[in-house]
C-alpha cells in the first residue's frame, strides 16, 4: 500500500505548517505520534472494512485526545487551563482535517482498498456548517485579557507552589476577581494601580472565567480612585 504509506508522511508534514515558527518541533512529534497511534489504527479499521470517510472522520476525533493532551503538556498552559478549551477544538480541528485529507489520498479510490466505495462523497458537504459552527466557538474561547484596579492585596512572606500572593482586582463592571502567583506583578504592585487580568469565556459563552494565576501592569492605562487605605496587607 505505498499509497496509504505516502499520505501518512505528506499529510503530518502539511499539518506541521499550522505551528509556524514550531513546525520543526512539532513535526518529529507528530510523526512519532502517526508511528505509534494513527498506524496501527488503520489496520484496525482496514481488518474491519471500516474506512469510509465517516469512519475516518471519528478516527481523527479520538485521535485528537491524546494529541491535544500531549499539546497541552508540552506548552504548559498553567493551573486555570485558560488555553485548555480553545487548544483542544484545534487539535480536534486539525486532526480531523487530516484524517479526511488522509482518506483523500490514501483511502479514496485505493485499489489496495477494494471494499471502500468509489463514488463521490457528496454527503461530505455537511460537515462545513458543523467545522464552521465549531470554528466560531474556538475563536469565541481564545483568551484575552480586561483591565481592572488592584484593590487588595495579601503578600505570602515565602511564595511556594503551595502558597500564593494573593490580589483583588476590581474590574470595570464592578466585579472583583481574586489572582494569585508566586512571581511577577504581585510581588511588585501596590493597591489602586491599574492591572490586567487574564480571561476567557465560560464553556456556555454565557460568562468569563478569570485567571487565578498572573496579573501584571505593563501598558494598563485605566484610572484608578485613590483609596485612604492603599498599600500592602501581608499574611
């Protein structure tokens, strides 16, 4: 099956420009990780003459478990898993992608593969108001970040993984919404400066979710009341 064979090398390294200035990082993971789960995936569904494109298509779901769970290990993307949401419609994204690129080249048509039909998939077409659907909500949990006031702060005497510097940070709603870190702006800011706070839209999109770990001041130009009582609370 040189075919199937070739598409499972081109289509990782077309997958590998999606990471840009990672690609020479990411391509020997992703090709390991075709090695170890996607080939021997296929002659699973090749003995059960299961490789149509609907087949393949839920392949790349699964797949996209243990890619994005590898992904996410790699980048660390911190305790409040702010990129969590969105970096996993991604990889699911992409790893979709590529199974049906993989069925385009290897599959479809393969006379290694009698048992696949050879008419077009027309009813493939339904899939682009699903990727479309799905592509706005991964765009929609992206992270950014809000300005807000700095209106307490509590300053552990030794920070540890265990025992934060923990501040308030008033937004411009009104909402108070509590950081904590061991390092950076907490370590430096003082009560009623300007600071930003990391967030993302809740799984619903009916809310934010804060980040609970950073908080820094740099480029924050948002005016903030001086309160009587401004300064450090230690504990």
């Amino acid at each position: 099956m040189p075919r199937v064979y070739l598409t499972l090398v081109i289509v990782p390294f077309l997958t590998s420009f999606y990471f840009q200035d990672l690609q020479f990082i990411a391509l020997p993971i992703i090709m390991v990780f075709t090695v170890v789960c996607v080939l021997p995936l296929f002659f699973i569904m090749r003995q059960s003459q299961a490789l149509e494109w609907w087949h393949v298509a839920p392949a790349g779901v699964l797949l996209s478990l243990p890619a994005a769970y590898i992904y996410l290990k790699l980048m660390h993307t911190g305790p409040d898993d702010m990129h969590g949401p969105a970096v996993y419609l991604t990889i699911l994204g992409l790893s979709v992608a590529a199974s049906i690129a993989f069925w385009w080249g290897g599959v479809f048509r393969n006379p290694a593969l009698p048992f696949v039909s050879r008419r077009w998939p027309y009813e493939m077409l339904l899939v682009a108001p699903l990727s479309f659907a799905l592509w706005q909500y991964q765009k929609a949990l992206i992270p950014d970040r809000t300005m807000g006031c700095i209106v307490s702060k509590e300053t552990a005497q030794r920070p540890t993984a265990s025992r934060y510097n923990r501040v308030g940070v008033q937004l411009a709603t009104g909402e108070i919404v509590f950081v904590s870190t061991t390092q950076g702006y907490a370590n430096e800011g003082a009560v009623d400066e300007c600071a930003f706070v990391p967030r993302r839209k809740t799984l619903t999109l009916q809310g934010f979710h804060y980040a609970t770990y950073n908080t820094w001041s740099q480029g924050c130009d948002l005016e903030c009341p001086v309160s009587d009582e401004a300064g450090y609370e230690s504990g």
